[in-house]
C-alpha cells in the first residue's frame, strides 16, 4: 500500500519526468505510448487522484460528467488547453493547469523554421533532392520569398508570440501585432499594435499565429481574413490548427493570395490534411513546435510542480481553471 497520490499519465514521457513521476508519485505510465481511446481514458481515470495527460486527450463535457469525485486535478503536458473542457472541469471542481512559458523559445524556433521553408520553397527543394529530379539550373530555379526586411506580424503576442517577434527581428523584420490588449512599451520593443485582426492583416508580408484556440478564436483564419493578406504573403501556423478554415487557406494558396504557407498543426492530427498536402508552395510539419528534449523534460518537470504544488495544499502557479 502507498499513501502516494495515484498519478495516470497518459503518454510516454521523457524518462527523467517518468522517473521523478514514479518517485514522487503512484504512478501509472504508458510504455508502449498508445493513444487512449475515450473509453480507456474513462476506465483509468476511475481510481485515480490526478491525470497528466498531453492535447492527445479529448476532456469533453461528456467525459467530465463520467469523472469521479476522487479525480481532483489535471495537469496538462501543454501550453494549449482547448482539449479541456474548463467549464464543466470548473463545474466538477476539478483544478486544471497547464506548462506556459518553458516551450516558448522551441515553438519561436519552429516558427521561424515554417517561415523560412514555406518562403524559400524548401519542401520543394529537399524533395527535388531526394527523388533525383534536380538535373536544371538558372537564375529563374526555385525563386521564392525573401523574408529580410519584410513585415511580420503576430496575432497573439503572449509569451511565445514576443519569442518569435525577437526572433524575427534578427531577420530585420518591422513586427506588426494584434492582441487582447497592448502590451507595454518595454515589452513591445518597437513592434506596431493593431487594434483588430482586420487592421493588422494588410500589414502582413508574413503572418505567423500565436494565439490559443478558443471559442472566439475557432476558424479566425477564413477567406474573407485571408484576402485581406497582401498578395503574394507567407502564412504561419504553429498554434493550433483550429484557428484556421482549411478550406480558405487552400483555396488562397492555389489563387496566389497566399504565396506559400508553412504549418506544424492541423485541424485532424495525428494524420493532418490530404487536400494540403498535395500543394507544392506548403511546408509541413507533424506538430513538433515543443519537440526538443530540452523543453520536453521542462513541460513534463512544470507540470509535475503544479502536481507537488496542489497536493500540498498550495495553489498551483500554473492554474487554468
């Protein structure tokens, strides 16, 4: 017997998060790393008295109705929480917590990377490469976008957004935002604020999105957004693929609106689009903004602190709900 919290955690983590997990907790881990169907999630969360699960799991407010009293918290292995239903979760008396800042530079990293392989035609190239296909050279071969000097702008400007707004400086890039509210002088260092999406939206060369996925935000990327774009921008996403109408976005990449777009997420993931991925002027990635070994042991180690914090009797410095 141990008077240990009972601790589910739902995917493979990094093996110093599962040992200090296993330390410091009745753990329950997840070696083979299988995604929970709905059901099992439902039959292991039944005698447990926390759950640290990643975006793979859905807490719909049906889901919630079927959690037991004993369950009190979950601590996501994620910045994003638009897999949680923090209403009913709230209802339930359930805490919910998430891991900001600790993946803030990985993501501004990945973003920067989607930038620069959607502009300089990259999926193209390594393609090119790959199949022995490349046996032709000019100065008129693989033209693509130069991001140098260009404007960039941001929607969402939290802690990743301004990660990547330093990023882009470093490109020469005049940085453009539209937010919940402006940020402070020292925080903005010189970035222009737009009061609306619409009045940032022309001020874009390359629009990169930064803001979580919400209710108010599901679809916010549509076609009457997107033709807003000049003609001719980059588009990026390392969000979440729920703000984006895929469709839109498809339609603006085959007209020219969108010169090439560059994304790490997806309306349906794990797989993504089939329709995207037949389109030579986009980059692609498998949702890997936080995938470095770095930020994965911090997400895993925050979000434990959140576990030691509550079971403490403390409240949890990263407390959502």
């Amino acid at each position: 017997m141990t008077d240990k919290p009972t601790l589910l955690v739902t995917r493979k983590l990094t093996d110093a998060v599962e040992a200090r997990a296993a330390r410091d907790y009745d753990a329950r881990l997840n070696a083979d790393d299988h995604e929970f169907s709905t059901e099992e999630l439902l039959e292991k969360c039944q005698d447990v008295d926390a759950v640290l699960p990643c975006h793979t799991e859905f807490f719909t407010r049906d889901v919630v109705a079927q959690l037991p009293t004993r369950l009190k918290i979950i601590a996501n292995h994620s910045v994003g929480v638009d897999h949680c239903d923090l209403a009913a979760l709230g209802e339930k008396g359930i805490v919910v917590t998430n891991t900001p800042d600790v993946l803030s530079d990985a993501t501004a990293e990945i973003a920067m990377l989607c930038m620069l392989g959607a502009a300089r035609r990259a999926a193209e190239g390594e393609r090119m490469m790959r199949d022995g296909s490349w046996d032709f050279w000019s100065p008129a071969f693989m033209v693509g976008t130069q991001t140098t000097g260009k404007r960039f702008g941001i929607v969402g400007m939290g802690r990743v957004g301004q990660v990547t707004a330093a990023r882009a400086r470093g490109f020469g890039m005049e940085i453009h935002y539209s937010n919940r509210s402006r940020l402070a002088e020292e925080k903005e260092q010189g970035a222009i604020f737009h009061e609306t999406v619409e009045d940032l939206l022309p001020h874009c060369d390359v629009l990169s999105l930064h803001c979580p996925a919400t209710p108010e935000t599901a679809g916010l990327m549509n076609a009457e957004r997107f033709n807003l774009l000049p003609d001719g921008a980059v588009f990026v996403n390392t969000a979440r693929g729920a703000l984006v109408d895929e469709d839109a976005m498809i339609a603006a990449l085959k007209s020219g609106k969108l010169a090439a777009a560059g994304l790490d997420v997806y309306r349906n993931e794990p797989g993504g689009n089939p329709e995207i991925a037949k389109l030579d002027n986009v980059f692609l990635l498998p949702h890997i903004g936080s995938a470095t070994g770095d930020t994965r042991d911090a997400m895993g180690f925050r979000a434990l602190d959140n576990l030691d914090a509550f079971f403490a009797g403390k409240e949890p410095q990263d407390r959502v709900a």
